[in-house]
C-alpha cells in the first residue's frame, strides 16, 4: 500500500472527482488486465482476499498524474476518478453518484483492445488507470497530452445517461452500460454503501 500525499496551490482550482456536464466526453487512461485477484469483487463474492496483485509500473504511473496535473491546469479535464479497489464499475458509479449526474458507455472497444472479457473491464483493479471527463472541443488535446507521455487514452462514453436525441429533460439520470446493464442513480445511491453494487445479482 502506498499513500501519495501533495499541496494543492489553489483549492478553488481543483478537478472534481465527479462529472456535471452534460455531453462532455468520458476516457479511460491507462490499460486494463484480468487482474481480479485480492479485488473488492473476490471480497464481495468470494470473501477471497489473496492471489496475485495487480502489476505496478511506477513509470507508467508517473506519466499518468503528467496527463491529469497537465489537463486540470490547462483546463481540458474537466472531472477525474481513481480507478482503485472496485476497478472501472466503481468508479463510474462513484463519479456519477458525486453531482448525480449519470453516464452512457460501452465497453467494447476497451474490451477488443486490452484483451479482456466485459466482465474483466469492470471489475479489474489494474493500477495506472483513471476516468476522465472532457469538455467539448477539448478531446484532442487530451489525446494530445497522453500520446506525448505514452498513456493509453480510450473513448468509453459520454456524460449524461439520456438518449442524445431525447436530450436530458426529467428523465432520471442513471449508469448505462450498453449491452449490460442500466441502473438509476437513486437505485445506486441506496444499495451504495461503501461496497460494490450487486448489478449481477
């Protein structure tokens, strides 16, 4: 376990860990493996904490914070979320719960390009991988930064769980994972108490 501590210049500046705009573009930085071992899920399920942990790459995770500190003082991130204990479903759960604001995203191509199932793609804790939020207009120089630095950058979705020609309206804002799953934020928001949601049951 390794705790990272910094100061922050002006905390009125600092990147949300939640998104609130609609519309705004939602990336994975970073790479994704089947590394379930010793993660919430195994707890959850299994009450299993053992095996192997997640690779650590301290290089890969010093180009990552280049990106997130270069994207909050330039102004092209919008939010951003640690991808941790729960891996990427909790972190989207966490990041829409934050403004109540929820999000749409498929899992497809981050699936087809790291190699792993859906499920992996949820539920891995690899190290080195956080969300961001982007505001229009400002995707490439996300893509930009993280292509100069050598992190991997992937388009997952958008901000805002609405239909795009529906538009937000009074619809209530849920997590869609398309192909797999939609969960109401209200519904999150009462089963969310510090675990993973059980959205397979």
């Amino acid at each position: 376990m390794v705790g990272v501590l910094g100061v922050l210049d002006d905390v009125a500046r600092v990147t949300p860990s939640g998104w609130r705009t609609h519309g705004e573009t939602i990336y994975l930085l970073g790479t994704t493996r089947g590394e379930l071992d010793g993660s919430a899920w195994a707890d959850v399920a299994y009450a299993h904490l053992g095996g192997v942990p997640p690779q650590v790459d301290l290089a890969a995770e010093k180009a990552l914070a280049g990106v997130l500190v270069q994207g909050a003082r330039d102004e092209f991130v919008e939010a951003a979320h640690d991808l941790s204990e729960g891996g990427l479903v909790q972190g989207l759960f966490e990041a829409s719960l934050r403004f109540g604001v929820g999000a749409r995203v498929s899992l497809d191509a981050l699936c087809e390009r790291d190699g792993v199932t859906p499920f992996e793609a949820l539920f891995s804790e690899s190290t080195g991988r956080a969300l961001v939020a982007v505001p229009r207009g400002e995707e490439q120089r996300l893509v930009d930064a993280c292509t100069a630095r050598g992190v991997a950058v992937l388009k997952l979705g958008v901000v805002g769980s609405a239909e795009p020609e529906s538009g937000a309206g009074d619809a209530e804002e849920s997590l869609v994972v398309d192909g797999l799953f939609t969960v109401p934020l209200s519904e999150a928001r009462e089963a969310f108490e510090g675990t993973l949601p059980r959205i397979f049951g």
